[in-house]
C-alpha cells in the first residue's frame, strides 16, 4: 500500500487525517468503524470522525519517494489497476542516468511497481514530534 498525504493516530490506529476549516475529521472505508463515532457521509462509503487534536496521538504527513540511480525522485501518481508510478524531480542532472521526460519545469518517469522501492519520509504535524 502506498501511503501519501496527511495520517493520524487515534485509538492505536492510523487513519488519514482530513481538515476544513479548522476542523479535523479521520477518513475510514471500515463499516466496523460506525460503532466507534464514525458516520457516512456522502455515497462513497467513505465514514469520518470529527476529531480534535487533543485526542489524537500522532499526526504526520506522509511524503513518498524513490531513489533512481543515485537521485531521489518524489511519488507524483500511482495507477492501482496497471500498478504504474509516477514519479517526478526537479534535479536536471537526472537526465542523465534516468531515462526521464520533460514535465513542466520538472522530469517524469513511469515504473512498475515490482521494480522500485518506495520509501517515505514522515513529517510531523499538528504540533506533534514523532
């Protein structure tokens, strides 16, 4: 599973963490979790739990990355149904060991998901410092 974006912990559990407006909401896909507070909201079956962060344990945000011949190269995409990713860098001198694409101002490359390695760097948030 590829983790990217915002997670907290609550209850011993991770669940990504959503806020609007200043107010924060844990995302679930379990229907188990309706018996702990968490309610559906729209038609994805997704359920959400309002949360304050005084009762959470550990926020953080999740950056994805892989190292590609000496350079590291951030998770852009990932296509679940062809297991494609898509990752992406900014260093020009990738060129010249990566077979990249022009992206912008940055460089692109699609790999399969059985030949890299994803890695991840997890940055506190929230006032946390895990």
């Amino acid at each position: 599973m590829i983790r990217k974006g915002r997670f907290a912990v609550w209850n011993g559990k991770e669940y990504p963490l959503l806020s609007q407006r200043r107010t924060y909401y844990l995302q679930s896909g379990n229907p188990e979790d309706k018996e702990i507070g968490f309610v559906e909201i729209g038609t994805r079956g997704y359920l959400f739990k309002e949360i304050s962060t005084d009762e959470l344990e550990d926020a953080y945000e999740v950056f994805p990355y892989a190292i590609l011949s000496g350079y590291r190269f951030a998770l852009e995409s990932y296509e679940e149904e062809n297991r494609i990713a898509t990752f992406v860098t900014n260093n020009p001198f990738a060129q010249k060991k990566v077979a990249v694409s022009p992206y912008g101002n940055e460089f692109r490359i699609d790999i399969p998901m059985d030949q890299v390695e994803i890695l991840e760097d997890r940055i506190p948030i929230l006032g946390f410092e895990s």
